[in-house]
C-alpha cells in the first residue's frame, strides 16, 4: 500500500486574507459591512427619491392613454437605476415591487394590451413603500395581487387567456 501525503498550499490570497492570523470573525466583518453601507446611504436614498420622481410622475399621465414605447423604456430604466438604490438601504420590499413595475411595464410594451392605469397599482406601492414601513404580511398581499396583473399582462403577449385568480 502506497502512502499518501496531503500538502496544503497557501495561494497569494489565503496569505493576504489570513494575514492578521485567523483572519476576522463572521461577525466582525458584517459590522463593518454595516459601517461601510451606512456611509452611503444618505447618497443612496438621494439616487432613490432622484430616480423614483420620474416614476411617481408617470400617475400624472391620463390613465385611459396608452404611453408611449419610449416613455415605458424610461420608465423601466429609472426603476432599474432606483432598484440598484435600494441595494444598500435594506428595502426589500421596495425592490421587489420596482421590479415587478419593470416587468409589468416591459410586457405592456410587448402586447397592444392596455387596461386604463394599467401601472398606477406598482407605482402607488412603490410611493407607499418608500415612505412607510409595511407589516410583512400585508406586503406579501399586495405584491402577490401587484403579480396577478403582471401574470394577466404576460398572458396576454403568449396569446393565452386572462383569468384573475382571487
């Protein structure tokens, strides 16, 4: 029988990572993740409300009129940039719902389908959500009612038929 040896070779980034010793504790370095998270966030929340002013602007449109292909491109564009905002403010919620306006919005631009205020639901909720603190109960309703539009607007680009399920 053959002997076995096991040798552990330290890269260039073990020895830069394990430098101090044992390297930092878990806890350790999510507080200063904390720390360095916390000396963006005033110039986080400025990009957000920058970024969600054209799309609460969007409910001053006439509800009935289709917008234009352009005008839900911007609109997709300011609530991807308002989206990589929220990442550093623990806004989970916030985030989702923006995405869900970008998927509602860009499948409304794939299909001649458009219900009057068609948006107004995503963007009401991403202005409640901005400002307050929602339970997380009742945010699970509302976004999973923000889905079922979404789910009838995708439907309607495959063709298929738009059954609202309670």
């Amino acid at each position: 029988m053959s002997a076995v040896t096991i040798r552990k070779v330290a890269n260039r980034l073990e020895r830069m990572v394990r430098a101090g010793g044992d390297g930092i504790k878990a806890r350790k370095a999510l507080t200063d993740a904390e720390k360095n998270l916390a000396t963006i966030e005033e110039s986080c929340l400025r990009e957000l409300d920058l970024q969600l002013r054209p799309i609460i602007a969007f409910l001053d449109q006439p509800p009935e009129i289709r917008p234009s292909p352009e005008s839900l491109a911007a609109l997709i564009h300011h609530a991807d940039r308002a989206l990589t905002a929220c990442g550093a403010l623990n806004k989970p919620k916030l985030a989702q719902t923006l995405l869900i306006l970008s998927a509602m919005a860009d499948a409304l631009g794939q299909s001649d389908y458009w219900p009057q205020g068609a948006l107004d639901p995503a963007i009401n909720l991403i202005s409640l959500f901005r400002v307050r603190d929602v339970s997380d109960k009742d945010a699970a309703s509302l976004l999973s009612h923000l889905e079922l539009c979404l789910n009838q607007y995708v439907q309607r680009i495959q063709g298929g038929t738009t059954t609202v399920q309670p």
